[in-house]
C-alpha cells in the first residue's frame, strides 16, 4: 500500500495574533486555578498595599462571589483603568526581575479576573476621590464615583461564568471552602502584624466567621508565636522550638515541634521565602532530613519556617502561581534548614511535648457508656518499691521498705525514683508533680545516641567486594549518583565511574552485612528522583544502629535497684533526644500534681 503525505491537502496553517479577551482567559488558566487562586492573588495585593486590616468573603464556595475588603493606600480613580491592564503594576519597573520585595509583579491577578467574572473594583488613595470601575468578561465599564474611606474592596462575582467549562473542574462548595481557608491562614502567618477575617456569606446577610486572626504585637518572634497559636493551636505553640540561625547570607526563623509532638501525614508544614508561602520540594526534603533520626517513616513533623534572604539569591519567577521558587545556591538552604533544626532539637535535651501528659489524662478518665475496658497488659500488677520487702497480696506483690525521704534528685527535671511498676515503668517524684519514664524505651534511646556518636567519631567501617559489583545506570542517573560519591563514602559505599552509565561497587557499609547493591543503588536514585536527596543509606545503617542499641538495653520486665533507676534518670537528663523513642514515641510522661488532683476530684 503506497505512503500518503497527509498534509498535502490540508491548508497552509495561518499565525494569527489573539485578541486581549483570549490572552487574558489563557492567563486567569495559569494564575486562577480555582476560587482559592483569586483569594490569594487579591489578600497578596491587600498586603502589599501596606493593609493592617483585611476582610474576605466568599459565597458557594467562592464560586458566586469573593470580596476582600483592605485598609491600604488605594488606588486613585485616574489608575483604575491602568490597574485593569495586562502587566500594568506598581511594584516593579522592570529593569530587575531578580529584585521583588512585593507578593505580585507580573500585573497579571485583575485582568485575568476580569476576562473570567465580573469584577468590580471600589478604591480610594489618599488625597482623592473613592472610585469604582467594573469588568465583565474582560470588558470595562467607564470609571464612577463612589463612596468608601481610604482602601480597596474588590468584589468577584459569577467566577468562571465567561468560561464555563472551567466550572465542571471546580470540587464541592465545601472543598473550595476549605482551601480558601488554607491560603488565609499561610497568609496570616506570614503577616503577624495584620489582622484577618474571613466570612462565609453564602445566602446573604452578614455570614458567619469562619476563621479571624486578630494583629499580634510585640516583636517579630513574639508576634509570629502568637500568630501560630491562634491557627495551629496552643498545643503547637507550647511545644514549639524557637528557630533562629544564618548561613552564608540566608536567615532561618520561625518555629519547628518536638518530635514527640507529630502528625500523621505533612499537613502542619508551613514555608516561606521573603514572606512567601511556597511549596518547595528541597526545602520540605530539607525538614523532613531533619527529623530523620527521630520519626517513623509514617510520623511527620510540625513546623513553620521562614527563609529570608536577598532578592538576588532567590528567583520567584519561576511560575505564574508564584507557589515556587529557585535557589542560586540549594545547597545552602537545605543545609541551613537541617542543621538549625537539628541544633534547636538537640538543645531541647530531653524535653517531650506536652500533648503526652494530656493524651495520659485522657486515658485515665472513666468511659461514659460501654463494656469495661480491655488493657493490653491483663496480668498480676507488680509494683517494686526500692528496700520494701515482699507481702502477698490477691492481685499485687509489694516489696516494703522504710518510707524514702525526701532527697535533693526531687529538684532535678526527672525528679527522684520512688518504684518501679511491672518490671517496666520507673515512677519518679518530681517538685511539681510525678514522671512515669519507659525504661526499656528510654535505655533504647540513649544507648542509640551513643552508638551514633561513636560511628559519627569513627565513621561507617566498610567492607571490601572481593570482586567488584556492577550497576548498569543510565548516563543521567550514573552522574548523578557519583556527583554524591562522597556522602556515600563517608556511610561506607564507595563507588567509581565504570565506563559509560555504568558503576562500580567496591565497597559497602560492613554493619549492614550481605546486601544487594544494585537494590540499594536503585532506591538512592528512586529518593534522588522524587526528593533530591537519599537518606536511603543512612537509614539503613541507622535501623541497624537502632536493633542493636533494642537488644543492647534495659529490657522489659527486669527489676531495677534505685541507684540503677537514678542513674538512668540522670543520664536521660543529660542527653539530647532522650525524650522520645528511636521511633519518636514519648520515653516518659510528666502529670504535674494539680492534674492528679483534679483526677481525684480535689481542685
């Protein structure tokens, strides 16, 4: 059958320029993805016109209707026409893109409204009349006069009414709801300073509040604490370590949670470059590298972290969402991240968030309704209290002993040992109330801080392949994986170039044993790809570190003298980390007095 050209009866096509109303609907595709991406392009213009106060409302969603409402310098009623206009701004000249202070700068936000609902702007500058100019599919209607005091409202009308096929990709009213919410909230925290409302006015009338961030004082630290009480809640902020660190001309700040205090999924991570909330795949690798050593592969840190640096080292034009941005040098703002982290959680010593102690006090409250409770540990209670000899009893062994007095160990943070609970749980008297420490958990912790403290002094011994392995690697995978030879050297695999895309396997961790190379190389490139690092290595080695340090430590059920319990308590004390498991578990759980009291009805 003979080949056909099948362009040879089609015409020729034609380049045609399109008109402002398509390019304008080509752009609200790339900047308004949803009533959340409206939300956020207008609160960032609120801000960036100086607001102290902004009000946001929404109906159906954002859907029928997005109002925001600010206090900021305005706009003067000759500019209205030109605020309409594509890449028409105030922000910048042009002459530096590199050198953005504001949220916006493409002057793209209201012409792309305008060309996709009706919008409608009301503005007042100082030392002129109020204004107001309307948009309808991206026509304008001449510029009115109005009646409001100095700021801008911005009312959005019919969202996507000019493109109605975008209003099948919208999600339920409620969806849509709760991201405007999320973009509100980054916001806020990003400006502590001002205050936020935010209305659900769906029906009519005044609506109901759904979320009010009212201005912080003092400084920016104190001021930033208060904010994230307010949105994440005071048990984030009470469990939060302050984060303050420079490298090489960035400056990390903010606050990161301890790691007993974790969520289940990475829903309680905040970024932010220059004030920026961002979504950045090297920062979040960065925070999760952090917590690396002391969280589950299921357990996610809390943290809201703000990078602040000069304008030249950063690029945010990189996306018409401006949710991304690109590093000149990545590698100094990952390593800032983890070690300010890392520092933050080694000064907190053996501190465990107090979640633990309410999560206890829970526990320990009666059920309303239902069947008895089953307990994991169904078996005859053995209670060692240090010098008490042993009496019989139908459901408890004591050992007696005289009374312990009083002794200075109370005063200490863990307080002095008093018994020891089914061969398990050292039970310590404190100042202020009692400790209830997992001795097996907590003797874990700290013999693994010593074993990484050891391999960190000594490094990873490694192990000579008699004959050599060798990894057939794509040419981009193989310069990739040798580009970070040297960390892997350092964890004990050492490999070389081998020709091609191929790879040498010489030598691999010894702590590891036998193990497949080519497996391990596959999964280093597999994190390389989706995270930009590979923590792969290290965890393995960690996880052996870790069954050791299990095996290696006081185990369940064995008694302990109260020199043996002191001595545990002390060193607990004097190592970091101590508070939480190899799987970032809490080790003990402090109840100060006032709540064992108010478990006993006294208060």
């Amino acid at each position: 059958m003979p080949e056909t050209d099948t362009y040879i009866d089609q015409p020729q096509p034609v380049i045609r320029q399109l008109d402002d109303a398509a390019i304008n609907r080509i752009a609200a595709g790339e900047v308004v993805e949803r009533p959340a991406s409206a939300v956020k392009e207008l609160v960032e213009n609120a801000l960036d016109a100086g607001a102290r106060r902004i009000d946001i409302s929404y109906a159906d969603g954002g859907k029928t209707l997005i109002r925001v409402d600010d206090d900021g310098c305005g706009i003067s009623g000759a500019d209205l026409p030109l605020a309409m206009a594509r890449h028409a701004t105030s922000k910048i000249d042009g002459s530096d893109l590199l050198d953005i202070h504001t949220f916006g700068f493409r002057g793209e936000a209201l012409p792309s409204l305008g060309a996709v609902g009706r919008l409608a702007i009301t503005s007042r500058a100082e030392g002129h009349d109020a204004a107001q100019l309307r948009v309808e599919g991206g026509q304008s209607s001449p510029v009115k006069p109005a009646a409001r005091n100095r700021g801008t409202t911005v009312e959005l009308r019919d969202l996507f009414y000019a493109t109605p096929a975008r209003l099948k990709f919208m999600r339920s009213d409620r969806a849509e709801a709760r991201a405007i919410t999320d973009v509100i909230k980054r916001l806020a925290m990003a400006e502590p300073h001002v205050g936020f409302t935010l209305r659900d006015v769906s029906g009519g009338g005044q609506g109901r509040v759904t979320f009010r961030a009212n201005p912080e004082t003092g400084d920016m630290f104190s001021a930033l604490h208060g904010r994230l009480a307010s949105i994440l809640g005071r048990d984030f902020a009470e469990n939060a370590l302050e984060i303050d660190a420079t490298r090489e001309g960035l400056h990390l700040t903010g606050y990161a949670a301890l790691p007993t205090y974790s969520r289940g999924a990475a829903v309680a991570q905040f970024l932010f470059v220059n004030g920026r909330p961002v979504k950045d795949k090297q920062l979040t690798g960065a925070l999760r590298a952090a917590y690396f050593d002391f969280l589950s592969r299921d357990r996610h840190p809390a943290a809201a972290l703000f990078l602040s640096c000069d304008t030249h080292l950063v690029d945010v034009n990189v996306h018409p969402a401006k949710s991304e941005v690109r590093f000149r040098e990545p590698g100094i703002a990952r390593g800032l991240i983890i070690s300010a982290l890392r520092h933050a959680l080694a000064e907190a010593g053996h501190r465990a968030s107090t979640t633990v102690a309410g999560a206890t006090l829970g526990a320990m409250r009666p059920e309303q309704t239902g069947a008895a409770p089953i307990y994991q540990m169904q078996r005859q209670s053995h209670i060692s209290m240090p010098g008490f000899a042993e009496t019989a009893q139908p459901s408890a062994r004591f050992e007696t002993a005289p009374i312990i007095e009083d002794s200075p160990a109370t005063h200490l943070p863990l307080g002095a040992a008093r018994a020891q609970v089914h061969e398990n749980y050292i039970i310590a008297q404190t100042e202020t109330g009692m400790v209830v420490v997992d001795q097996h958990a907590a003797h874990e912790r700290l013999v693994y801080e010593k074993l990484k403290h050891q391999m960190a002094e000594n490094g990873v011994a490694a192990q000579a392949l008699l004959i050599p392995e060798i990894v057939e690697l794509s040419s981009g995978d193989a310069a990739r994986l040798l580009k970070m030879s040297t960390d892997l050297a350092r964890l004990g695999l050492v490999i070389e170039p081998f020709g091609g895309g191929a790879i040498a396997v010489r030598e691999t961790p010894a702590i590891l044993g036998q193990i497949n190379a080519a497996a391990m190389i596959a999964d280093i490139l597999d994190e390389l790809a989706d995270q930009g690092e590979s923590l792969n290595l290290q965890a393995r080695i960690e996880a052996v570190l870790s069954r050791v340090a299990c095996h290696g430590s006081i185990r369940s059920g064995r008694r302990m003298l109260v020199e043996e319990m002191n001595a545990l308590l002390r060193e607990m004390e004097a190592t970091p980390h101590s508070g939480q498991c190899n799987h970032g578990r809490p080790t003990y759980v402090e109840l100060k007095l006032t709540d064992i009291e108010r478990l006993f009805g006294r208060t």
